[in-house]
C-alpha cells in the first residue's frame, strides 16, 4: 500500500488468535485506515471484529484510522498487535445468532426514542381507527335487528291497543239513600179516638243475628242493601202482624243474598195515628230478636 510518498516500509500484522504473522508493505504516508480493511477482508472477518495494538497503545477505528504511519513514528519491521474482539465459541454464537443492533449514541437514542414515541402515536391511532370501525359495525348489525323486528314490534303494540288496557278507576263511596218519608194516612177507624200518638215509623235491620249490633261501623252500614219500605197505614194491629210475618221472610232471604255484614234495613210505616199500632210493632221487634230483627242503630 502506497500514498503519495514513495517511501514504503514492512510492517509485521501477528494475530494472537492463531499466531499466524503477515508482512504488509505500506507507504510512510498511507492512512492505517487502508491497511485495517486491506487485512480484515484478508481474513475474511468485520473490521469491527479486530483490535489493532501498537507499542502498548490500542489503535481505535475512529481515531488512529486516519492517522499515517509517519505520524505514529512506525519504522521497517515494526509489529502490529491483532486481536480478536470474540474467541472462536463466541464468533461461532455470534455466527448463529441475529446480529443485536449497535448501542446508539445520545443522538441515536434520541432519535430512537422519538421514533418510538411517534411508532406508539401511530399504534395508538391505528387503534382507535379499529375501535371506531367496529363500532359502525355494531350500529350497523343493531340497525338491521331492529328493522327486522319493526314489524313483529308493530304487532304487538297492535293488539295492546285492541286489548284497550287502561288505568282501573278508583272506587266510588256508594251513597246511602234516606228512608222516604211518608205522610201520616187518614185512618178512619182511629178517628174520635183519644190518645197518646205512637212513633210514626221504625228502622230496623234483618239478617244475620251475629252481626246486628256491629252496623255501627260506618264501613258496614255502606255495605247494607238499600232500605226497603212497608207501609202499615190503615191496618188493624192483626193486619199489620200478618203483614209483618209475610214480609220477614222475604227480607232474610235478601239480607243473606247480599254482601258482609249480611243485614237489610227496613223501614216499618206506621202513621200518625193512636198507638196501638206502633206499640205492636215494637213489640214484634222485640219477639222476632232470636229471629235476626233488631232496631237499626242510630248514626
């Protein structure tokens, strides 16, 4: 190897991996860099692969590389110390295995990191282009649903509507209706009679014997049967007994047919004449007792 000088010397390459020596001719003022490469691709290895030692001192690639033999004071015959960076297992495991990339410098790492930081932005977005495509995907499946179930829908609604479902309305508070008052008859029998005037009608209750005297409940007087009326105007004590006995049968029969407490009130018109005819209908009141006939409670 020569430059521009022609002075050329020998130098001794010794590799110390094998102990095989070369001599290598090079010019005073060739760079080292020329006889580095010249020599590794010699031996068929990297140049990165090889460190080169002279007088003690390591010759590193980047520095010594460019320097001249002259400037390092080489002179004829003088050794160049060759090392193997890996020994023979560790070049056959470096051989097999990948080759790690080179540890960066503060630049490279840099770079490195902000390509990292931009390759993670990218990911991220990518990411978030999925998320929001599967979601139209989504909407799109639960659009096709809900038109194939419109019309099954629509027909449901159909007969909900046909059914006519509404709210049940509060109960109404049945009304009690007031016994109708009559005016006293005319009896013509009782008249030039002298006497004391009897109570000119009754309220009494028929039904269940149990149950007579617990219609003071306002509850339980709403839940009675309408009053029903029999009007003894004009008859004799005999006629109004009969007429009473005829009666009490019927009105026990309705009493029961009804609902709880199972009473029906009747109002007994008696007029405004003499007595006896009140004074006998207070006293089949007070016979029929054990028969479920009682006065009504006052309210």
């Amino acid at each position: 190897v020569k430059g521009a000088d022609d002075t050329t010397i020998d130098i001794i390459m010794h590799h110390t991996g094998n102990e095989q020596e070369s001599r290598v001719s090079i010019g005073v003022s060739t760079t080292l860099k020329e006889l580095f490469s010249n020599y590794s691709e010699d031996q068929g290895v990297s140049l990165r692969e090889l460190r080169f030692t002279f007088a003690g001192k390591t010759l590193f690639l980047s520095s010594a590389s460019n320097k001249t033999p002259a400037q390092l004071r080489m002179k004829h015959n003088d050794t160049i110390l060759v090392t193997p960076t890996l020994t023979t297992s560790q070049e056959e495991a470096h051989r097999s295995s990948p080759v790690k990339p080179e540890k960066l410098s503060s630049r490279g790492s840099k770079k490195k990191r902000s390509k990292s930081k931009r390759t993670k932005s990218t990911l991220a977005i990518g990411a978030d282009r999925h998320q929001q495509h599967h979601k139209v995907l989504h909407s799109q499946a639960l659009t096709r649903l809900f038109e194939e179930a419109e019309p099954r829908f629509k027909e449901i609604r159909q007969r909900l509507n046909v059914m006519n479902l509404e709210r049940t309305l509060p109960k109404q508070k049945k009304k009690l209706f007031p016994p109708t008052m009559h005016k006293p008859a005319y009896n013509p029998s009782m008249e030039g009679l002298a006497g004391k005037a009897g109570k000119t009608i009754y309220v009494i209750q028929v039904g269940e014997v149990e149950n007579l005297y617990k219609s003071s409940k306002k509850s339980l007087q709403r839940a009675a049967n309408r009053p029903q009326t029999i009007d003894l105007h004009g008859c004799s004590k005999v006629e109004a007994l009969s007429k009473l006995e005829e009666s009490l049968p019927q009105w026990q029969e309705t009493a029961m047919m009804g609902a709880y407490p199972f009473l029906q009130s009747i109002v007994i018109v008696c007029g405004g004449g003499n007595q006896v005819l009140s004074e006998t209908v207070e006293q089949w009141i007070k016979q029929q007792k054990q028969n479920g006939v009682a006065n009504a409670p006052k309210a």
